[in-house]
C-alpha cells in the first residue's frame, strides 16, 4: 500500500471514531465533532477523496453527511456483551458498503475496533490501524505531521 498525508496508508475505506467534544445542537455528523483530534482526523482522511464513515458510541456507523444529535455516550463505559451488540449493528449498517473493499484503515481506540477487525479480517479484508499504540498527544502530533506533510507536497 502506498502511503499518504504522513503515514496514513491508501484504503478503501476510513473509519473514524467519535469524540466527547461535540456542538451543543444537531449537525452533519462531520461538523458535530468539534476536537482538535477529530478535526485533525477528518481533514486527513477527507483528503484521501476515499469514502469514510464515523463510529458513534450512540449511533453505530454513520455517514458524515448525515444529520445527528449531540449526545453523551462512550463504549468506554459499556460491558463487553453491549460492545459486541454495537458492533454488530456496525457491521450490519457497513455490510452494504464492503462491495470492492479490499483494505479499511482505523482511527479509533481498541473498544470501537475490537470486534470489528475480525469480522474484516474474515471477509478478506486488510486493517490498518496506523496510530496504535500512540498516546493522545502523540496522535494529535502525528496528525498534524500528516497534514503539514501533505501541504508541503502542494
């Protein structure tokens, strides 16, 4: 796979997860996440041109087109049957969407890609999940080195 915007690797598919800084009334899911991470992230992967989706604790996958409400929910604080619950309702809303997909790339904490990766990984499907193992700053660092980069090849 070639790489772009930094590390982030050329897939299919993007699956960026949610953040607890929202707006305070509803918005295009994109817009709704208001974090300098999320930003960060969004931009990344919105310049790739490839399809995305967001991974809401409250409403599984959703289009970043898609109108939502803010809310206050996290898988952090689930139990593991509830997590496995939401991800097969991902999986069942993302299963229209896996067509051509060959390769799904990660920006998501481990709950939210838990057991998402095997069910990819079952259907042939390559993961990446290029800032595992990065702490909070260290990811808002690499995003921000893959943006810089990426301004710097324009």
């Amino acid at each position: 796979m070639r790489t772009l915007c930094c590390k982030l690797p050329d897939a299919d598919l993007y699956l960026v997860y949610c953040v607890k800084t929202k707006q305070c009334c509803p918005a295009l899911a994109r817009d709704l996440y208001t974090s300098d991470w999320f930003v960060k992230a969004r931009t990344c992967v919105e310049r790739t041109g490839r399809s995305w989706y967001i991974l809401s604790a409250k409403y599984g996958l959703v289009d970043p087109n898609e109108q939502i409400e803010p809310y206050e929910k996290t898988l952090n604080n689930m139990g593991v049957d509830d997590r496995r619950a939401w991800a097969r309702g991902v999986i069942e809303a993302l299963d229209p969407h896996l067509t051509d997909v060959k390769s799904v790339v990660f920006l998501a904490s481990k709950k939210y890609r838990e057991f998402l990766e095997s069910v990819l990984h079952r259907r042939g499907i390559a993961v990446s999940t290029p800032m595992e193992g990065l702490r909070q700053g260290e990811q808002l660092a690499w995003l921000k080195a893959c943006l810089e980069e990426e301004e710097s090849d324009q």
